[in-house]
C-alpha cells in the first residue's frame, strides 16, 4: 500500500497546474475550518505571502489536512519548501482519508 501511494505520488508530481484564478473546494476535514480555507484560497491571486500564512495557520490547527498542506504547496516560495509541502499534503491526504476532490487537486500541483 505504501509502494503504491509513493508511486501515485511520483506521477502526480509530474503535472502541472496554473495558480491563476484558483477555486476552493470543500474539505474533508474540520468543517469548521471551511471558510477561513475559502478565505486563504482566494488570497492565493492576490497576497501569495498572506495566503501561505494563511494556510499555516490552518495546518497548525489541523495538520492531518491535505488541503492546508496544498495550499502551503500552491503558495510556497521555493521549490524545496513547495515539495515539503505536497509530501506532506499526501501523507495527510492519505492518513485522513482525503475525499476526491482533495486528490485530485493534488495531482494539479505542480512539480
């Protein structure tokens, strides 16, 4: 199984993805946490720097949150500090039991 999410991970990190006119999703995890994410999402165009904060914040409340490791990856200012973050975004997608729409936002990162 772990062989198996490592190789899902190594194709999706192949792709590519535009930041431009992200859109948010709904969560798989706390609920209560939607609309501060909604909100770190549509500040991705806007304010990078703001949004990751945002996003950290977010993790730091729920690390077991593949969407806030996404938005971490989306909005990272470096490419070591980016694929940290869709390890982790991964990890969490997979220990949490993400939904599909998680996943697959995912395998939008790019690499």
């Amino acid at each position: 199984m772990v062989r198996a999410l490592w190789i899902a991970v190594a194709v999706t990190l192949s792709t590519s993805a535009s930041f431009a006119d992200e859109q948010s999703f709904v969560i798989s995890c706390d609920r209560a946490l939607q609309r501060a994410f909604d909100s770190a999402v549509a500040m991705i165009d806007v304010d990078r720097k703001r949004a990751h904060e945002a996003f950290h914040e977010l993790a730091a409340r729920d690390q077991n949150c593949a969407a806030f490791h996404w938005g971490l990856a989306k909005t990272a200012d470096d490419a070591e500090k980016a694929q940290r973050h869709r390890r982790d975004a991964y990890l969490a997608a997979a220990v949490a039991n993400a939904n599909q729409i998680e996943w697959q936002k995912l395998e939008e990162l790019p690499p």
